[in-house]
C-alpha cells in the first residue's frame, strides 16, 4: 500500500504474476472513483478525532490550563454576572452557571498547576 500506509507482510506463496495485475487493476479502479475516496478520507479523520479529545481539553486534564481559554472564560463570566445583577431573569442566570462552572474548575487547575510549579514539584 502506499501514501504513507503500512504494508504488512502475509505469511504463505505470495501471489503469481495474474494475481498482482489484477489486484494492481482494481487498485487503479478505486483510485479513480473520486466519491469513495472522499468518504473514505472523511471517515478516517472521524475516527481520529474520536481517539482525541480537543488540544485544550487535553490540556486542562493535564493541568495546563491555556491562558487564553481562561481570560475568555472569566471576561465571560463577568461580563454574565453584570448582567444577571441586572435583568433577573432564569435563562441569563442558567447561562451564566453554564459558564461561570468551567471558569470556576479551569481556574482552579490553574491555579493548582501554579502552586506546584512555584514549589518546585
């Protein structure tokens, strides 16, 4: 196989010179096709993403909390807060907790990593 795949070596006869050009025929008849091609692509990409989780989430379970998510988070969370003291309404107030909990558990990661660092651990 090429672009980049592993081949893997099959124990047994290998195959006759007929067998090579038939398959190397199929081969070429797949490439050609366009539509499974980009399906197939999708489908791949799919399950990488799947096995990895986003780079900030990986990180903030690492305990490295980017400090852009964290400023967008807390300039969020104030900005909801204002407007919670003010309109009193249930959706704000919801969207605000939807918000304010992230910021609340990131900050703390952060500041956990923070304090390990200064210690010298």
């Amino acid at each position: 196989m090429t672009a980049g795949r592993e081949v893997v070596a099959v124990d047994g006869p290998g195959l006759s010179a007929w067998e090579r050009r038939v398959l190397a025929e199929i081969e070429d008849d797949l490439r050609l096709d366009t539509r499974l091609d980009r399906r197939l692509s999708r489908m791949e990409h799919a399950h990488a993403w799947a096995r990895r989780p986003a780079r900030w989430l990986d990180a903030a379970l690492r305990g490295r909390v980017p400090s852009g998510v964290l400023t967008v988070l807390l300039s969020l969370s104030a900005g909801l807060l204002l407007v919670t003291c003010t309109v009193h309404g249930p959706v704000v107030l919801g969207v605000f907790a939807v918000v304010w909990l992230p910021t609340l558990v990131l900050g703390t990661v952060r500041f956990a990593s923070w304090r390990r660092h200064r210690s010298g651990r």
